[in-house]
C-alpha cells in the first residue's frame, strides 16, 4: 500500500512523514526504513527507524532511485515499512513524469506487503492522477 503526504515546500510534510514514522515503531513487527537525501532530520527518528541518506549512494535519476529502493527492500524479508521523502527531488525528476516509478513501487509494496509513505511537494489538486490515487 502506497500513501502520500503532499503540500507545498514547506507546508510541514517531513515533519509528518517522520512523526508517521516514529508513531508506527509502537505497533511494527517488522523492520522501517526512512530515505531522504539529507541527514538534517537523522536525529529527528526513533533509533528503531533504519534512516538512510541517499546522498550517500550518489543516486542520478529516477531509474537508479527505483533500484535503490528494491534493494533496501530485497536486504531484509522484515521490512514492514518504507518512508521516502522527497522522492521527486531525489530521482530529480518532476513529479507528473513518474508514473513508472509509482507503478514499480505498487507493484513492489504489493508482493511483500509494505506499506510506503512518500512525500511529494505538490498540492493535492496539482497532483498527477497516478499519485492521486494513493491519497
């Protein structure tokens, strides 16, 4: 299951992905896992949350980006719960051009049953019809 946090830049979406993210470590029995591309906010996580910084990781584009999540999630059948944010800004790409990677994602959170937060900075009318979808 796919579920988005959208608003514009700055309208307080990191802080509701990582207070989403903190909150689920209570009722999780299995691994969580955050992605963004800074470490401003590593601090800000239960140490229970895997964070990772893809700066890290040099991640250039969509596609790379793609193979970066399904390999977090492939490195543990544990995995219950995956937050990315920022997802457009990381694969540097605009949001209304990932309909593939939104497709990906489904089909991935579908076939080990994850549950992905992601945030997009868009207001929600401005949103594509493919992201729309998982509001």
């Amino acid at each position: 299951m796919i579920k988005i946090i959208c608003g514009p830049k700055g309208s307080g979406k990191t802080k509701r992905i990582i207070e989403t993210a903190n909150n689920a470590v209570a009722t999780a029995k299995g691994h969580l896992v955050f992605i963004t591309d800074t470490k401003r906010y590593m601090y800000d996580l239960r140490r229970e949350v895997r964070f990772i910084d893809v700066s890290d990781y040099a991640i250039a584009g969509e596609e790379a980006l793609c193979g970066f999540i399904k390999g977090v999630i492939a490195g543990s059948y544990d995995n219950e719960f995956v937050y990315v944010d920022g997802v457009a800004r990381i694969a540097g790409k605009g949001l209304q051009d990932m309909a593939k990677f939104f497709y990906m994602l489904e089909k991935v959170s579908d076939l080990r049953n994850l549950e992905l937060w992601i945030t997009c900075s868009s207001a929600e009318e401005d949103l594509p019809d493919f992201v729309k979808k998982y509001l």
